[in-house]
C-alpha cells in the first residue's frame, strides 16, 4: 500500500505562493515546490478574490502527486457577483441583490466540477434555481422567469459566447 500524505492549505485563487504553510509542507513531502505552486495557480486563476481549500495528495514513494479543489459554494458566489452580504431569510418577498445574466453563465463555470449539467445551459438553469432561493433577481427580472427565457433560446447567443470557456473549464479530474 503506497504511503501517502494530504497537504491541505486554503488559498486565495490563483495566488499561491511558496511561502509557508505550503513551500515548507511540499518541501518536505520531497516535491519540487515552484512546479506544484505553478500548478495550483494555473487550476485556481479563474477564482481569483474567493478563498479556495486545496489538497495536494503526495504519493511519498513515487513522489507522484494529484490536486483536488475544493470549491466556494453557490451561495457565497452569486453573493460575491450580486454585492450582496447574506441570503434573504424570505426570498420570495425580500430581495438582496441583483445580478447580471452573464455573472450567473460566470457561475455555472466555475462551478462545473460539482454540477451534473450536460451542458452548460442546463448548468446555468441550476445557478438560476439557487440565485432564486437565496432572494436574487437577474437582470431585474425573477430567475425563475428568466430561465424560462433560457429554455425559449432568449440567451443562446450570450450562452454562444461562453461556450468554449465551459469546455476548458476544470471538471473536477485530478491532476
């Protein structure tokens, strides 16, 4: 059975650095430091401004390694996007925010490793249904109305212009 060990540091996105905890905790499980910083500042860029936990598994025989993000959640996203401070406690009558359609397609993005969606309209639809819960509108509009919109192609050219961003985007396969 291999020996392993889990380091695990919260970093802000795209902005890990070889300075302690994490030089040290590599140094030490014998990785070469600048290579695994590198990487996890590649996987992490497109969170920049949110606090990520990242676990680097360190196979201490082979020296072979794999990163797993553990990623912001819904809520603390479409807060971020909207300004807004804390969900409403009645969403269907109180309002605390307001955001643009194209911060919910940012949001299904960087949420594609933990949705089950297909596609990236049906990961959207999603973002829509927790902004809705949680006592956001978009575009001034119920979310719920808007992703009827979604399903009636109202969107499809702003979806268009993402599309090759959710390919690329991490889906949650160790490196």
């Amino acid at each position: 059975m291999p020996r392993t060990k889990v380091i695990r540091v919260q970093i802000e996105g795209g902005k890990a650095s070889t300075a302690p905890p994490l030089g040290p905790a590599l140094a030490d499980a014998g990785l070469n430091v600048s290579e695994v910083v590198d990487k996890i500042n590649e996987l992490t860029k497109q969170y920049q401004g949110l606090t990520l936990e990242v676990k680097i598994i360190v196979d201490l025989d082979t020296k072979a390694y794999r990163i797993e993000l553990g990623l912001p959640t819904t809520t603390s996203l479409l807060l971020k996007f909207a300004g807004a401070s804390e969900p409403s406690g009645d969403p269907a009558h109180k309002k605390v925010g307001n955001l643009k359609f194209e911060d919910v397609v940012r949001v299904a993005i960087l949420k594609k490793p933990e949705l089950n969606a297909k596609s990236l309209k049906a990961a959207v639809k999603c973002i829509l249904g927790s902004a809705r819960s949680i006592g956001l509108t978009v575009d001034g509009k119920d979310p719920k109305e808007v992703a009827k919109e979604v399903d009636q192609g109202v969107y499809d050219e702003v979806l268009k212009k993402f599309e090759e961003e959710w390919s690329k985007a991490y889906s949650g396969v160790s490196l």
